[in-house]
C-alpha cells in the first residue's frame, strides 16, 4: 500500500511538473531574437502541394469528395512531379519580394512529402518519384537566405491509430491509440527539425477537428524547443495563444476582423502575427479555380497586414507536376517590382499603434512613420488621429515630394490637392 501511495504520489508531482512547464514557458534568448526576424521579414509564402494535387480539387478532394482511404492511397502510385525544381520555387519567392517559406510536409490525407522513417506512405517510399523534394527544398533555402518553416497536420483522415471520426472519451479517441499516434507525430516532428537544413518554423494545423482531445502539447512543444529553441512553434487552432506558442495565425482573415468566421476566438496576443490567404480561392491545386487576385489585392492585404503589426503569408497550389503555374508567377512578378520600390515601408516595420482608417493603414520603422493610403478620399486630405509624436517633415516616398500636412492636438492633417494617387499604394513616409 505504501509503494502504491508513493507511486501516485510521483506520477501527480510528475503530471504537475509538466502542466507547470508548460504555463510557465518561457522563450530563450535565441527565440526572442527568431520572433524579431520573423516580424522584419513581413511577407512569406506559402505552400499546399501533396498526391492531392494530381486531382486538381483542392486539398480537402479526399474528405470533400469521399474518397476512400485505400482508394485514395492509390495516387501515391504515380505521383512523379518531374517538373519540381527547387531552385526555381525559391526563385519565385525571392523575386516577388518574399522573405520565407511555409510548406506542407503533411497534411490530413495524412501523406508524408518528405522522406520518413516513421510510416512508408511517403513521397520517397511509396511513389515512383523516390526523392525528396523538402529536403532540396531545404537546402536551396539555406543556399539563397529564405527561412524554412514546415506546415505539419495534426489531423489525420486515415491513420488507425487517429481514428478519424471516433468519439472522443477522456482525451482520446475511443476506437484509436492515441498514445501511438502522439508518438508518431513526435518522430517525425524530430526527423523534421533535425535532418532539414536551416528550419526556423512548425506551422501545426487540424486542433479544430478535435477541440475535446488532449493533443498533448506540453510534450509536442517542449520537444520542439527542446530540439531547437529557436524554432518558432505557432497553431491555426483559431483560438488565442496557447502555452509554448511563439507566434498567432489568423487564416483568411486580418488580425481583429472575423469576416470567414474562423477568428471568433482569436483573441490578439502578445506574440508576433501572421495572417495567411489563398492567390486564388484554393489552398491546393485547383484546376477550374480562375477566381485570382490581382496585384493590387495582394500588396493592399500586405500593407494591411503590415499596418496591423502582422506578417502576409501568401498560399499558391503548385501543379502536380512541381511547376507553378503561369498566373500565379506573372502576378507576383508585379508584387515583386512594387516591393522593389516600396519595400523600406514595409520590411522591418511594426504597427504604429494607429488603428486602421477607412483610407489605409500606418506603419512605422525608427523615427518614420509611413501613411499608406489604399483610398484615396473624397475630401482633400486625411486625418491620422492620436499622433502625439512631433512630426518633422512630409515626403513622397516615391520621389520625396514635400507635402503638406497640419499637426492639431486631435491629430495631423495630410493634404492632397497637390498629390497624385498611385495605382497601388499612395505612401507619405513622415520625419517624428
């Protein structure tokens, strides 16, 4: 009796440890300096490209379409992206002003697209294909000074161990082992974190599936800055931060709005921001989805990301055979040519503490303050409320044009009579 007290003792003081840990994590010097880059890079891309692709619908095709999991499998047996070319997605990024990558390296179909020890459905061992394209994909990142960070599933449509559908009873799933697939996840987690190149993030999704399961982050976090400390660690479970996160996601959605309905409970944080959304209205490979945003869209929802204190994570669907496609490079070689231009606004800034105004946003860097008017108003001027900082001058940033500008108690008074209006962005860069 007295062994069996001191056991139970132990495991509580053990349990009571971990959940301490876990409330109490606290960001090492290395991580602190990874959030400060992370903010200054402001605009990065992102990635969906799986089996999935082959059948142009979209990343959801499996669940949409119910497909069964061992039909589905099948696509593995000729996924052959012979057109993939690292050096080229990489380009893509560098060239459209982006200054890291976010991609799936698993996601809820469950197939693994880098090479794994952990299952053998993956793009090494269970398509003709044989190599690893993350792993290039890595290593042309390091090579070219873009950061890396992996999109990883917590969701899994077709594991045993997930049992996807099941009832969930205690924290785990009654017809699965869910200790199992927690170890899974953490074996490829390491093989991830350790085996790639210069990786900086893990971009975890599918929280939402499962609200009631015990995903066990205390340990899948910890192991993490365990691995890394300076990997950054952030969650699309659309809720506010949890422990041992360092940075918040907004999926469609600018920080504080709700307008997909995914951010009703996404209280804004403390830690960097990041907003994703799609350069057409799919995450994957879409074959009849034409509906693509402009290069205004894109730079207008950079900016406003920007004006907001958050990075723009912009998502393409490469073709299944490792190119992407010809819309999608011609529009963000426009975006690319405007960063080139205007890019002093936006890298390396913070929100200003001004809030969004029906013209625009404002962002700031050092002692500049830059006014980005996205509509042009119907009055003369503009007014940026609660400027309490003494503004010295007012320029063009395009040309350094003086403008002219009153500052009031209530606020700084910005004319634009003299001022003619840019196809994108009108930016005023302010001396405080």
């Amino acid at each position: 009796m007295l062994k069996k007290f001191i056991l139970i003792a132990l495991l509580l003081k053990a349990t009571a440890t971990l959940a301490q840990s876990a409330n109490t994590y606290q960001p090492t010097a290395e991580n602190l300096a990874a959030r400060q880059k992370f903010q200054d890079m402001k605009f990065g891309l992102f990635i969906h490209w799986g089996i999935y692709s082959e059948l142009g619908d979209g990343e959801w095709v499996m669940n949409l379409k119910h497909i069964p999991y061992d039909n589905y499998k099948r696509l593995a047996d000729f996924f052959y992206p012979q057109a993939f070319n690292a050096h080229e997605w990489v380009q893509f990024a560098k060239n459209a002003g982006m200054k890291y990558i976010t991609i799936t390296a698993r996601h809820h179909d469950g197939f693994s697209m880098f090479g794994t020890k952990a299952s053998p459905y993956n793009i090494v061992d269970a398509t003709p294909y044989h190599k690893d394209p993350l792993m290039e994909l890595a290593q042309e990142c390091q090579k070219e000074g873009i950061e890396l960070h992996f999109y990883y599933s917590l969701l899994d449509w077709g594991r045993k161990d997930y049992a996807f559908g099941s009832p969930i009873v205690d924290g785990k799933p009654v017809k699965g082992d869910w200790d199992s697939y927690i170890n899974f996840m953490k074996a490829q987690l390491t093989e991830l974190i350790t085996k790639y190149p210069g990786v900086k993030g893990i971009w975890f999704d599918g929280d939402w599936e499962r609200s009631d399961v015990n995903w066990h982050y205390d340990e899948i976090y910890g192991l993490i800055h365990k691995l890394n400390p300076a990997i950054m660690v952030g969650n699309n479970h659309h809720m506010e931060p949890k422990p041992g996160e360092d940075f918040q996601m907004f999926e469609k959605d600018l920080p504080g709005e709700n307008n997909t309905g995914f951010s009703g409970k996404s209280k804004i944080g403390t830690l960097p921001l990041e907003t994703c959304e799609t350069i057409n209205n799919s995450w994957g490979f879409n074959i009849n989805d034409r509906s693509f945003k402009s290069s205004k869209q894109i730079i207008n929802y950079l900016v406003n990301a920007s004006g907001r204190n958050a990075n723009f994570l912009l998502n393409i669907g490469p073709m299944p055979n490792g190119k992407i496609q010809s819309e999608f490079t011609d529009t963000m070689t426009l975006v690319g040519n405007w960063i080139k231009n205007n890019g002093q606004s936006i890298y390396g800034t913070r929100g200003s503490g001004i809030a969004p105004q029906p013209w625009g946003v404002v962002t700031q860097k050092d002692k500049q303050l830059y006014v980005h008017v996205l509509t042009m108003p119907q009055q003369p001027y503009i007014f940026i409320p609660g400027i309490k900082v003494n503004v010295k001058a007012a320029s063009l940033l395009n040309d350094n044009t003086a403008v002219k500008y009153k500052q009031q108690p209530e606020g700084l008074f910005i004319y634009l009579n003299t001022v003619k209006a840019d196809a994108y962005d009108t930016i005023i860069k302010l001396t405080i």
